[in-house]
C-alpha cells in the first residue's frame, strides 16, 4: 500500500502534464479486502474468502465473494519516475510461458505522451526477476498529423492515455514454430491493428530485431482486441477478431498480408440477450485463447448494467474445432475492479485483462488495473475449468503484482 501511495505521489507532481487521480488514504474498509500475502508453495491451500457487499447504481445492493491476497511486498510492474518513457502508466501486459518462464511486454506511457512497449520476466509467475529500463517495441507511423489521425488519436487519448504509439500487446507462438506474433493496437492512420514478429531465439536473448510491422485492419476505422489462436485450425492460423454482435474469425494460410491486404471486421457492442447473462455491452477478447480438454478458453471484456462505468471481466469456452461456437459461460463477471489499485490511477475502475497461461497447475491472468499498474488473478486450473463446465462462477484470487527494482 505504501508503495501504491509512493506511486500516486510521483502522479501528482506531474498534475501540470495530465490529470491523474489520486490515491485515497488507506481506510478501514479498504484494508478488510486485502489480507496477506503467501509464497509459491502455499498456493495450492484454500485461500480465505470474503464476503463484501457493494452498493450499484440503482441503490439495490448485492453481495459477490472474492478472492483477495496482499503480498507483503507487492510484486510486478508499476510507473519508474526515472525512466521518461515508463512514468506515468505501465499497464495492459502480454504475456508468454517459455520453458516455465513467464515473460511479459507491458504497455508504458512516458512523459511524451508515447505509447510503447516494456519488458520484464518472472520465474514463478508473481515476483518480477528482471525489468528492462529501455521500450523494446516503438510503433513509428507518418500519418499522425492528418486531421483523421488526430480525430482517432484524441479518442485514444481519453480511452488508455496515449497521442500515438502501440498499445495492449498479445504475444503467441503458434505450433511451436520459430516466430512469435506479435498484435497490438496501433495508432496510425486510424486506430487500427498492428502485426509484427520476431524470432524465438532473438526474443529469449533478448536481440530486439522486430519484422517490419503490417496494418491489417482498413484505415480510418477504429478496432481493438484481436488475437490469434496458438494452433492452427484446420490447417489455417485463426484470427479471432470480433465478439460483437457475433464471434468473428478469419482463417488464413499465412499471416504475411500481402500486397496492403486487410481483414475486415465489424464489431457493435451488443450482446443477444440471454439467461443469466450478466454483459449489457461487449468490448473485446482479453488473452491469447488457451487451449484445454474442453475447448479454447477466452477471457473478454464487458460492461454491466448497473456498473457501466467498469471494465470487468467474463469467461467462456469454444468448441476446438468450431470456435464460433459456445460451449460453456460464466453467468457473472470472473473477475471485478474492486481493490485500491484497480479504482485509483489514470482510470479508476478498469481490469483489462491482455494475458493468461498455465503454470504449475494454476492459472495466471494478468492484467491492467486502473490503467496504471500490472496485476495478476489466478485460480486452480482444473477447478476454474470444472466451475466453468458446470455454469458456476468461477472465481479467481487477486494478486497483485508490484515491481523489484533492478
């Protein structure tokens, strides 16, 4: 908390540049929903439940059960005031396990408004054992002085913070090939969709020799949220690039996209209603989809009702062979901003989770809370995937992750 503290400190002083909120002094009722930390080794005992009650919109209150664990030292990734280009917000991480090694490419924003990627590394999955001090991913674009561009590019300034640059990374490796792709939100010419890759040699040794990046979304139009499945799907890659107002995937038998050819997507936000749904407005798929027994495991963006003003997170399952189709779905959010660091920063009340995978037995969803901080929830695999076949909630336990200075 004091760290949190530090951190909301370092945003005031630069109140002059841009608005940053605040963080709350540390109360009676925040310190009830955090309670201490465990190692690795205990993660597999019952962690202890809370039950809280929150008052919504309407004035009707409703009781939900978390999951809530406080390092003693918080871990993973919050703004470096001495690195310009990581100041203000580090948020919205990719993440990949490579030889039981998670590794992570961060969104930052820097005092130039710029928004690009970081990297950092955890062997345990919680605790941060290396941090870059430099960006290795910069998106260069000439179309950021048009009036188009600036009209988008204001949008994406009031959404996440940043003028230009890349944002909300997904990294995948595709049928253990020798690539990983990398997709990100691109400011250029649009708010479009950006696909570069790199060699998996180059990544681990840290050789930052990025392929030329392609746009693969039309120009002046606005898209987000795009992955791309880690096997192929009949022999093609799959491009999961719409939730709404239906699953939208593009096969391809490459991904060179030659020539300026584009994908082309629609997406509107609704959702057709149905029993015990929980979504009003849908935003987009989170993580790189997981493969399991059952099916691909996704992780989504949505909005309730009653709390339009925060980003939770829901929960499916699609059929292996048919993505388009729904297997199982969580009937309430799997995962909400209820904690100090997920509803003080740039933008209070936002989980946005950009990166999932398994370790250990457990899995780990990594995401951006309030738009300033990197945090982790996570859940015994098995046990999320049996509640998520039965249609009950699964629920994940918090975790937030807090940096190790290197």
């Amino acid at each position: 908390m004091e760290k949190i503290k530090k951190i909301a400190k370092t945003n005031n002083s630069l109140k002059k540049k841009r608005t940053v909120s605040k963080l709350n002094k540390k109360s009676k009722s925040s310190s009830k929903l955090i309670v201490k930390s465990r190692t690795s080794k205990s993660l597999n005992k019952r962690p202890r439940v809370i039950k809280k009650t929150s008052r919504i919109k309407s004035g009707i209150e409703k009781e939900t059960t978390q999951f809530f664990i406080k390092p003693q030292d918080n871990p993973i990734i919050s703004p470096r005031e001495e690195n310009n280009w990581e100041a203000w917000q580090t948020f919205n991480p990719a993440a990949i396990n490579l030889d039981n090694k998670i590794h992570f490419l961060y969104r930052a924003i820097g005092n130039d408004g710029v928004s690009r990627f970081g990297y950092a590394a955890s062997d345990d999955g919680f605790k941060i054992s290396e941090r870059l001090n430099f960006p290795v991913y910069e998106h260069y674009s000439p179309n950021n002085y048009d009036i188009t561009s600036k009209i988008l590019n204001s949008l994406s300034y009031f959404s996440g913070g940043s003028f230009k640059g890349a944002e909300d990374p997904r990294i995948v490796r595709v049928d253990n090939e020798d690539n990983l792709y990398l997709v990100y939100t691109a400011l250029d010419n649009g708010i479009r969709i950006g696909l570069t890759s790199i060699k998996l040699n180059d990544f681990l040794n840290k050789n930052w020799k990025w392929k030329k990046p392609k746009l693969i979304s039309p120009p002046n139009e606005i898209h987000k949220n795009w992955v791309i499945f880690p096997e192929k799907i009949k022999n093609k890659y799959a491009i999961l690039h719409s939730l709404s107002p239906e699953i939208s995937i593009t096969y391809l038998d490459d991904l060179e996209f030659r020539n300026s050819n584009y994908l082309k997507s629609y997406y509107n936000g609704q959702i057709k209603s149905g029993k015990n749904q929980w979504e009003s407005w849908l935003k987009g798929v989170g993580p790189i989809p997981l493969k399991t027994k059952y099916g691909w495991l996704i992780f989504y963006h949505a909005l309730e009702k009653e709390e339009f003003n925060k980003y939770k997170v829901g929960a499916m399952l699609l059929d292996l062979n048919n993505p388009t189709q729904i297997i199982a779905r969580a009937n309430k959010p799997v995962l909400e901003p209820d904690a100090d660091y997920e509803n003080n920063g740039y933008k209070p009340g936002i989980v946005y989770a950009s990166g999932a995978v398994i370790k250990d037995d457990n899995l780990l969803v990594y995401y951006g809370g309030s738009d300033s901080y990197v945090c982790v929830a996570y859940a015994d695999f098995e046990e999320f995937l049996g509640k998520l076949i039965k249609h009950e909630v699964p629920q994940l336990t918090k975790k937030e992750i807090v940096k190790k200075q290197k």
